[in-house]
C-alpha cells in the first residue's frame, strides 16, 4: 500500500501532490479533457502573476517548470505562500480548499448512502458530460429543492 493510500485509510492529510493532480484533473475535464503539462500550467501561472502585477517584467519566472514537477511528484510539498496563492487563483479555490484534504471517494461515497442519496450520486457521473445549458438547469433545480418549504 503507498503511503497516499495509507493516509486515506487512516484519516491522515492527503499531500498536496494529490490535491494538485485531482484539481488539474478537475480542470482539463472542465476544457475539454487535455491534461496540462507542468510547462502549460508553468506559463499560464507566470502570466496570470504577471498580468496581476506581482510579478516585474524583468523577472523571467514567478514559478518553474521543474518547481511544479516537483510538487506534483511529492518531491517538494512546501511552496511559498505565494504559490498556493497564484495555484488557488488559477485553480478557482481558495488556500483552505487547496490545503483541504481530497476525500476519499469510498467515504463520499458511504456518507451518500446513509443520507439515501447514493443513486443522486452516482448519477452525478453520467451529469458531468452536461454543457453549460444542462448545468445550468440542473443548478437551478438543485437550489429550488434545497430551499426550505414554506
């Protein structure tokens, strides 16, 4: 069992490498299903930084390549401040979410079934290859049902 693996099992945080591969994962299905490279997701970094101003024009990178290999391999998972901030950015989640420990998908799982939802939520598989209209839609139906009856 690998040491990822054996965290979930006890509960323990899951590393940042994973997070970061599970939201990469998150966000190429979001654009169609390319998968970024660190190169791509090293550039668009630098000039998301850059076009914010908190990087000078003279500064050849904010964040490397080889850095973001690094963290998405586990060999580094200590990043300045800075970085977390510029990968929440980019990423749409703020630090807690990115710091957050991706759950396990068993657990989400369980935590479906004892709320008798667990059809509702396998059928969010199937509802991911929605467009926007069908999301949309399905948005407005879900926050219609969670209000409260009067």
């Amino acid at each position: 069992m690998n040491d990822e693996a054996s965290a979930q099992e006890h509960g323990r945080p899951v590393p940042l490498a994973q997070r970061l591969r599970f939201l990469l994962d998150q966000r190429a299905e979001r654009e169609g299903g390319h998968p970024h490279s660190t190169y791509t997701l090293a550039a668009a970094l630098n000039e998301q930084e850059r076009r914010a101003g908190r990087v000078p024009e003279n500064k050849k990178a904010f964040v490397t390549a080889a850095f973001l290999g690094k963290l998405l391999r586990g060999e580094q998972d200590d990043p300045r401040m800075s970085v977390l901030i510029a990968l929440s950015e980019y990423f749409e989640c703020s630090i807690d979410d990115l710091a957050a420990p991706v759950r396990d998908q068993a657990e989400v799982l369980d935590r479906l079934r004892r709320a008798g939802l667990e059809d509702i939520g396998m059928r969010a598989v199937s509802l991911a290859s929605l467009g926007p209209t069908g999301l949309r839609t399905l948005r407005t139906m879900l926050d219609a049902v969670e209000r409260p009856e009067e």
